[in-house]
C-alpha cells in the first residue's frame, strides 16, 4: 500500500511510478498513485478520488506501461470516494491552483484535465460489463463503479460550463447507486445554485432518509431553508450541521448570520406578488409595502427585459429601518442597499418612495438578475457597472472626474474596483459594442468565470485591448 499524504485542501505525494490496474472485463487504468482500504481499491484523478472493489480488480502490475483500451488519470486535486475523508464537495465556482508537489526528476507536476472521451468510453466498458453480469454480487459492484464515474463525468462537465449536462451525469449516478451520498450533495447544490431551490430540497429531502447525520446534508437542508425564508427551520439545520462537523467556521458564521436575521425579522410580515417575496414590519411599514411591490414589479417588467434574465424563483426583498439594516448586514454606514442572495432595503419608516429609492431598489434588483443569470461567476465590475447603467445613472456624471485622473498620470483601468470606472466601461462596452454583446460576455462568464476566456469569446479580443480602447472612447466619445 502506497502512502498518501493529506494536504489542506487535497491529497498529495511525491509521484514516480505508473502502475496498471487489469480489470476482471478487460480494461486497464494507468494510475499514478493507489491505495487499499475496507476492500476497495482508491486511486487519484484530476476530479477526485475513485474507488473500485478489490474483487473487480485481476492483477496490478507496478511501474508498468498500460496497453490499449486504457483509462490514464493523474493525481487529483478533489475528493470524490465516499471512502474518502469528507470536506466541502460541492462544486465550486473557482477551484485554487494547488502544487502537487515535485515528481522524482524534481519537476513540478500539475495535473491535467480529465478527457471526457476517454472518460465516456470507461463508462461504456463498464455498461457492457454490467449487462453481461451473472451475479447479484458483480451487479452490485459494477453499478457503485459507475455512479463514481459518473460523479467524475459531472464534475468535469460543470467546469467546462455544460451545467445541464453535468445534471444528468449526477443523476445517471444516482441511478446506479440511489444512495450515492456525493452525487445526491453535489446535485443539491448544482440545483441551488442554477436557481432552483425546491429541486435541490427534494434531493437533501431523500439523501436525508438514508443519511439523516450527514453534515453536508444538514448544511445543504439549511441553505435551502434560507433561501425559502424559512429562518428557524435554517437555523435548526445548520446547527445540527455544526454537530455532524465540529468546529467549522463558516458554519458557526453562517449560524450567527441567521440569528441577526432573525432578530431584525422578529414579527415581520410577508407579502408575496407574482415575482417577489417582500418581508416588512407590517405595523410600521404596511403602506410603504403595498408601494414598493408595485415599483419592483414595474421595474422587473423593465429590467428582465433589458437584461434578457428569468429567475426561476420569487426574488425575496426585506426591508430594515437604517440602523437594523446595517446591524443585520454589517455594512458601512454609506451602503444604501445589498444584494446577498436576498435584496436588503434600508428603507422601514419611509412613508413614500422617492425617486431616489426608486433607484435604490432597481439598482439591487439589477444585482439579483445578473446573480441569476450568471450563476454567481461575474466580476463585481460587471455586477457594478450594470446595475449603476440601469439605475438609471449617466456616464457622464463620472466622465470628468476619469478623464482628470488620468491626466494626473493615473493608469485607467477597472482593477482596483471603483464604482466610476465600472460604470464607465460597462457604458463603453454597451454603446461601442451592443448589449447583445454585453450579454454574450455575462452567459460566457457564467459558463467558465475566467474573464479573458470569456472576452474573447464574446469580443474577439483581448480584456486589455478592450480597455485601450474604452481610454480613447473616454477621451472622444462617439
């Protein structure tokens, strides 16, 4: 058995050798590194860790060359054996570039991405093994192997932006092993994420059944329950979270997030219309209520139409007074909104809405369909830029002021973050290119959240080309 060393976010080691592991059907895996554990044995891939019964398994030949067919994987750098010790395993938005460490020539070695042909035709090798299975036993095996393939082939597909296909991989998962705790984690989340909050809760709804302690079942069970304003119930679950995982901080911190909540909602009532869940002090703020869900829905007609955005779900606004709103958010005394997941208005008290809450609040729902459309990958930029264009706010409040910056030798770009320039370049990018493009770039940040893949997918240039260009447009706009 070779040793495997757990590093904080993967596992690690110094590779040297490749061996090959001869399945019972025929096929061979060319892994750089395994290990034996509870009669199944794991190796390391770009999207996980895989495990495959021992039984299955006819010979491995050490620091051998593999022949065709052939399933080559190097090391990993996430988890995916329900053997394997458990962490976050959700799919993230940004994975860390991670070393690996150094191989034997002292080279460091990255891994590569997993071929998904390659990885479709393991699969197929499989299904054929599985059809052609005698025993009750060798079904059994078989089917626990697929659903970890197909855990692998969901991962992958979700980085390369495919999220529907990535759905049905975790699904087909499911369908080979019903109780496949990371496909059914993994799935709930990828619903969640992808705005559809009932979904993900029927999928924690039936893991739990089979797993009523898991932690990242708990936890999962409580961010649907935020989601659908069910604080109590959000925060029973996160604390039983908190049980199955002791001493995990961003649980406890989502915990006390919860508890202000609930203490600035405490008696609150609700208001539903055709696409908002508004939350307000019904004694204070009744007629403000009756008044603000109709701006928000005359600014969704507006605003989804401009932005092309069609949330899934009822978008949820809560209404604070000053001093509630910035103790429930921890925000700067300036902040006259947010956007977190739910729109947040420092507006109880109010007796009207001015114009200037009228922008306010189109400007947080702004935030809400871009986090919608853009599955949670645009830069705060673009998130910025936008929401302060349909405000509505004019570029040319901000125009002077940039133009003397850079006059003071000041170099013009949108890194570090301001406000002015976000505008700016979104205003840039809207009246030279269309905003068909503009919203071409939001769908392709949404697919891979890598900026200069995604300009130049939807510009046909370059990130820095573009704000050349914005520099002379400044100076001289058409």
């Amino acid at each position: 058995m070779r040793r495997v060393i757990l590093l904080a976010f993967a596992f690690s080691a110094s590779w040297c050798f490749s061996d090959v592991l001869h399945m019972s059907g025929g096929a061979q895996i060319v892994v750089e590194d395994w290990w034996e554990e509870g009669g199944r044995i794991y190796y390391q891939t770009d999207a996980g860790i895989v495990g495959i019964p021992r039984a299955d398994i006819l010979r491995i030949d050490e620091d051998s060359e593999a022949t065709a067919p052939s399933y080559r994987l190097p090391p990993s750098t996430n988890e995916t054996s329900q053997a394997a010790e458990k962490k976050q395993l959700v799919p993230q938005e940004k994975t860390p570039e991670i070393n690996l460490g150094e191989s034997a020539d002292g080279k460091s070695t990255q891994p590569r991405k997993i071929n998904l042909g390659e990885l479709t035709r393991t699969i197929e090798h499989l299904e054929i093994e599985l059809r052609r299975a005698g025993s009750d036993d060798l079904r059994d095996r078989l089917n626990a192997g697929l659903a970890d393939l197909h855990v692998l082939k969901a991962r992958q597909l979700y980085q390369t932006g495919d999220k529907l296909a990535a759905q049905g991989a975790y699904e087909r998962a499911l369908g080979y092993a019903f109780d496949h705790l990371f496909a059914r984690i993994e799935l709930g989340w990828l619903e969640l994420r992808e705005g559809n909050p009932r979904r993900a809760r029927d999928i924690v709804d039936t893991g739990l059944a089979t797993h009523p302690q898991d932690g990242h079942l708990l936890e999962l069970r409580g961010e649907c329950y935020y989601r659908d304003n069910r604080l109590p119930d959000a925060l029973q679950s996160y604390r039983e979270a908190l049980l199955a995982r002791p001493g995990e901080k961003r649980l406890q911190q989502r915990i006390e997030k919860i508890q202000r909540d609930l203490e600035a909602e405490r008696g609150y009532r609700r208001a539903d219309s055709q696409n908002f869940v508004l939350r307000y002090d019904g004694e204070r703020d009744e007629q403000l209520g009756v008044l603000l869900i109709e701006v928000l829905e005359d600014a969704w007609d507006d605003l989804t139409r401009e932005l092309d955005a069609h949330p899934n779900e009822p978008v949820t606004v809560i209404v604070y007074t000053r001093r509630e709103f910035h103790e429930t958010t921890r925000t700067p005394a300036e902040v006259a909104g947010l956007f977190d997941g739910k729109i947040r208005l420092p507006m109880g008290g109010v007796s009207r809405v001015t114009p200037a809450l009228q922008r306010v609040a189109r400007h947080e729902l702004v935030h809400a369909l871009l986090y919608s459309r853009g599955h949670g990958q645009l830069p705060r930029w673009l998130h910025e830029g936008f929401a302060q264009r349909l405000e509505p706010r004019s570029h040319e409040t901000v125009r002077s002021a940039l133009l003397l910056a850079r006059e003071r030798g000041l170099t013009l770009d949108i890194e570090p973050f301001s406000y002015p320039t976000a505008l700016s370049f979104v205003t840039f990018l809207d009246e030279s290119y269309s905003r068909s493009r503009l919203l071409w770039l939001v769908e392709e940040l949404a697919k891979t959240g890598s900026e200069d893949q995604a300009f130049r997918e939807a510009y046909r240039t370059s990130r820095k080309e573009l704000i050349r260009e914005w520099g002379k447009w400044l100076s001289d706009p058409p």
